[in-house]
C-alpha cells in the first residue's frame, strides 16, 4: 500500500497511548532503569523514557523471547500427555517508541524464521504485533544504520513510523501497513491530513562508515586472515553482543524436567560461547574465540545474504556499546573493508 | 605513562615476555585492553582512572596463554587477583611477570610474584562507602523485602554471563551452569533461574573475590550483581576473620583444619 502521511499534535501522542490501552492492547515501550532504557510493558504515557540515543536490548524479545516454552509434559507410566503451545496466550500487542534500526530487524527475523521451516510461534507473535516507531533525532559514534541499507528515518518494518518535526513540535505519522490503519482508525481525529512534510532535516545526520556489498565480497576470501585472531583477542567470550542485538536468533532447546513433570523451552543462545559447537564427542570445531568472532561476521555479512538475501545487521550498535571489553562491530568491519586482497 | 610504555618496550626488546598485556584508548569514552607484541603497539598503552576492566581475566585465557609468558598492567585489584590465581596453580613466576601500577600511574618492578604478595598483603580488601551503605541498607530489610529487592533486580539478567568472563576468578573452563546432565541450575534466564545463577557464582567466589567490580562493570544491564560477592566478603569477614589472596593457597572455605571449632566437620 501507499504511505499515508498524517500530522499528530505533540499533545495527542498520550491520547494515543490512552486509546491503545483502552482497547485492551498491551504496550510495550522504553523504560530507563539503572540508567538503561528496555522495553517493558508499560501502563502509563508518562513512565515512557524519553532521552536515549538506543534502548540497550533490542524490541526483539517481544517477539523472540529470552525463553519460549514450546511444552509441558507429563510421564505416567509407559504414557506421556503433551500440553502444546498455547496460542490463545499471544495476545494483541503494541510496541511502542521502536528505533528504525529496531524495525527493520523484524524483517532479518522473519527471515529467518521462515526460511525452511516455518516457525509458528514466531509467525504468531509478528503478526499479532503492531510496530509503531519513532524516527531518530539523534545518534552517536556507535550507530551505523545508514553502511547496511537503513536510515534514521526508514518505514520498513514500521505499522506507523513517527517523525518529531523540531524539537518541540508535533509528530509527522507515517502509516504504513493495514495495521497502520487500524490504529488510525481507532483514533482518527488525533491523525490529522497534512500536506507533504520534509523530514529529513529533523532525522539525525548518521555518515555512511563502509559499503557492505563489498565486504560481503571480501569475506569470500577472508576466512583464513589473520585478521580475525587480532580482532578478537580481547573478546571475554560472553553472550552481551548476541542478547542485544536485534538480529541474533540462535537458540538452544532445553528441558525444565523435575521427576515426572516437565517442560520443554527455547532459550537464545550466543556463537561467542565457547560451548556452543561442542560436538558431544567432546570436539569443538570452534575451538578458539577467534573462529566464533568470524563465525559472528561471516553470518551476519556473508552467510545471511547469501542464503537470505538479507544481511544480519541494522547498524544499531548496541553490540558495541553492549561489549564489556569494547569489541566494535564498526571498527572491526571498517578494518575488514581497508584490507588489500 | 612514559614509565609505563618503555617498561612494556623494554620486556618485549629483551625477550623477558611475548605479550605485555595493558589498556588503550578504546571507542566512545571507553579504555580496553591491548595486547602488545612488538615495541611499537607500546606506545598506545595508556592509564588513567576509567581503566578499571580487571586484565586478569586474560592470563587464564587460552588465546593469550598460548603467546607465551606474559606481563600484565597491574592495579591492586589486578595484582590481588593475580596472586588469588597463583594459590590456584594458574599463573607462577615462570609464565607472569607483573608491572604494578598505583592510582597516580607510578610503575612498580616487581621481581616476582611474592614481592607483588608483600604489597597486595598491605591493604585490606574494604568495601566503598557507597556500597557500605547500599548493604546496610539491605541488612535492614524484612527478609520479604530483600527477596524482593533481588527478584526486582536479577529478573532483567539474560545470562549473557558477561560477569563470568570478565571476572578473573570464573576461570573453569567448564562452569556448574553449563552442564545438563545433571542440570544444576536451570538454564533458562527465569526469576528462579537467574537467582540460582548468582548465587551460586557468589559462593563459588566467596573467600576468592577480589572486590575489583569487573562483573557489575561488564553487566550491560547494569544489575549491581557485585553487592552479593561484597556481601560474602562482609561474611567472611565477620564469621571467619577474613581474607587476603595469599601464595600459601589457604583459601579461607576450603582449607580442612584439624583443630576447627565445629564439631560437624571432625
């Protein structure tokens, strides 16, 4: 569909908010805590954090959570009973204050989620998710949304994309998909018809860092540098720039078992673990930091658009902020790009 | 910083060490660490008060083990943690050579680790009066309200376990959680299940942390994790006399005593 551009006075962003929660919506939105904006469900406008550059975890988990139980099941004799998946628990749910870089993950993870085997507990989720983001007005060194295909003020992924023009003005409404119109519809007198708005220069100013096409290609002949050694000789090995990210979907099947009764869980699991190839013969075929750094960029940048045709990374950042030994997703891929061949 | 820097270029000219290990300039306000391997990657060793990353977590890892001997940058906690190792049979003489390095950047030599023993052994692990308080103020609590207090702050963990790596003592190079047969802790990152997550880590650490902050400064959530381990080191402190990291290897709770006063343990 077309994009329709609405105008929404700053003052009825609340009402919004209001009208959405009146309609039994749950909403999740950005909450500071210890100085860290996440996503939280939230009731109230004003609990929503207003000043950050980036939430420090991605929207994802609203859709991919942390744990997933996909069963409980209980053993009585030779029999087993199964209780699946409960799919009347997905319930409607609107996310609030998303990032473009957040949006356009969805996207990666549809993908993903849908490339041979069609995962319907992630399918239920998305689709019963309205994304409503919020342009970027700042950024900082970290983010580079605009060297892997995104900007600060891209509609892909949104339901309805919102754009503050200055800053202390109203918001520029973006809608998108049906979605879109059906939260319109739900509050049509607070979408105002506009004429045509340039938003670009209310959107943050993100320089492009490096071209990702041609760092896909030089990965093709990049598996064995030395590069990856160097780079990743400071890496702690732990799971941070994985959990954070928008993108990352590995996970690992685990069961919750006490004596006859258990349950059966997905939960998210990170390539920059040591354990995370360990055959059960005892071999690792990752057996160094090194391998699982490039295993990192090799999927994100060579893998991933090859058998996707999608890269694996929006160009949040949060990975490098995340990083407790600052490992820099931008710096590293910006090094990879200077290297002669 | 000049000290520090000919120091490194000196250990690597003269073939004492393969790698010095220090901290850089990092991205953002950020410090890192850096790996020197040639004289001049020397000249980027900076320090000044954001270093704080504890470096002692690389010594016992294999990628930098692998180098050959090492030197390392070392604050008190660093040098407090390097000795905690040696009692544990992880680093000696033979592959370490420390550069200590005080709060106003003035290098210390250090001809082995029992003189880096003898300054460790002149300050007393204490506990910030800022954190003091917080376990004051904890202490103070209905038992109800602490659980609370913790389910509030452990349910956002994720169990990246970036506190286990940055942590110089979380050295195993398989840790309790990650086993499955059995499964000790649970997996998932549940209230239940983070909370037996960091418990456990701080009784692993009790009468071995060396209080440097590592995990609570690499958590990206910002959970202030590193009260459990300071409230262990108020325990040890109070109900056995405490504890300094010592070459001797008496670790405070696992060292057997024939004259112990509890009668369970005889």
């Amino acid at each position: 569909m077309n994009i329709e551009r609405r105008l929404v006075r700053k003052d009825s962003l609340e009402k919004l908010f209001d009208i959405l929660r009146q309609n039994k919506k749950t909403v999740f939105a950005p909450v500071m805590k210890n100085g860290k904006a996440s996503f939280k469900p939230v009731g109230s406008f004003s609990s929503i954090a207003e000043d950050y550059i980036q939430t420090t975890q991605s929207s994802k988990e609203v859709i991919f959570p942390r744990v997933e139980k996909f069963l409980d099941y209980e053993k009585n004799g030779k029999e087993v009973s199964i209780k699946g998946f409960d799919y009347q628990s997905v319930t409607e749910t609107v996310l609030w204050g998303v990032r473009p870089c957040d949006t356009i993950g969805f996207g990666t993870l549809n993908s993903i989620f849908n490339w041979d085997f069609k995962d319907e507990i992630f399918n239920a989720r998305l689709s019963k998710t309205i994304i409503l983001s919020f342009s970027c007005n700042k950024s900082d060194d970290y983010c580079f949304c605009t060297s892997v295909g995104g900007n600060p003020g891209s509609t892909a992924g949104s339901d309805i994309l919102f754009t503050k023009l200055g800053a202390d003005g109203d918001y520029l409404a973006e809608v998108v998909t049906e979605k879109g119109q059906a939260i319109v519809a739900l509050a049509s007198e607070l979408f105002e018809k506009t004429e045509s708005v340039e938003k670009e220069k209310f959107l943050a100013n993100v320089p492009v860092k490096f071209n990702q096409e041609e760092i896909r290609k030089k990965l093709e002949k990049f598996f064995k540098s030395s590069q990856w050694v160097e780079q990743s000789l400071k890496c702690l090995g732990c799971g941070a720039c994985a959990f954070v990210c928008p993108t990352c979907a590995c996970f690992d099947i685990q069961d919750d078992a006490h004596g006859k009764i258990g349950s059966r869980m997905r939960c998210w699991d990170s390539c920059g673990y040591s354990q995370f190839t360990v055959h059960t013969s005892g071999h690792n075929p990752r057996s160094v930091q090194s391998q699982r750094w490039r295993q990192r960029i090799m999927h994100k940048f060579s893998y991933m658009p090859e058998r996707l045709s999608v890269y694996g990374c929006t160009g949040c950042g949060r990975c490098s902020r995340a990083c407790p030994a600052d490992m820099n997703i931008l710096e590293h891929l910006i090094s990879i790009q200077e290297v002669k061949i | 910083m000049d000290d520090l820097r000919k120091r490194a270029k000196e250990l690597i000219d003269t073939s004492a060490v393969k790698v010095v290990i220090g901290y850089e300039q990092g991205t953002g306000n950020k410090t890192r660490a850096l790996f020197v391997e040639n004289s001049e990657v020397a000249d980027k060793l900076i320090f000044d008060s954001r270093c704080v990353q504890n470096l002692a977590a690389y010594v016992t890892k294999q990628e930098v083990k692998s180098k050959g001997k090492m030197a390392i940058t070392a604050t008190l906690p660093v040098m407090r943690a390097i000795i905690q190792l040696a009692s544990e049979f992880q680093v000696n003489d033979d592959n370490l050579i420390v550069i200590g390095i005080t709060p106003e950047s003035k290098i210390i030599d250090f001809k082995n680790l029992e003189e880096v023993e003898t300054y460790v052994h002149q300050f007393q692990i204490e506990i910030d009066a800022r954190n003091r308080e917080i376990l004051d103020k904890l202490d103070k609590m209905t038992p109800s309200e602490r659980w609370k207090f913790w389910i509030d702050e452990l349910s956002p963990c994720f169990k990246c376990y970036a506190c286990r790596a940055a942590c110089p003592m979380c050295y195993c190079s398989r840790c309790t959680v990650d086993f499955n047969r059995p499964q000790w802790i649970p997996v998932s990152s549940n209230e239940l299940g983070n909370l037996e997550w960091h418990f456990m880590r701080a009784m692993h650490l009790t009468g071995r942390c060396v209080d440097c902050d590592a995990c609570a400064n690499a958590c990206p959530l910002a959970i202030p994790i590193n009260l459990l381990t300071k409230k262990m080191i108020e325990d040890a402190k109070s109900d056995f006399g405490g504890y300094q990291p010592s070459l001797k290897g008496e670790n405070l709770l696992s060292t057997f005593k024939p004259d112990d006063k509890e009668n369970f343990i005889q």
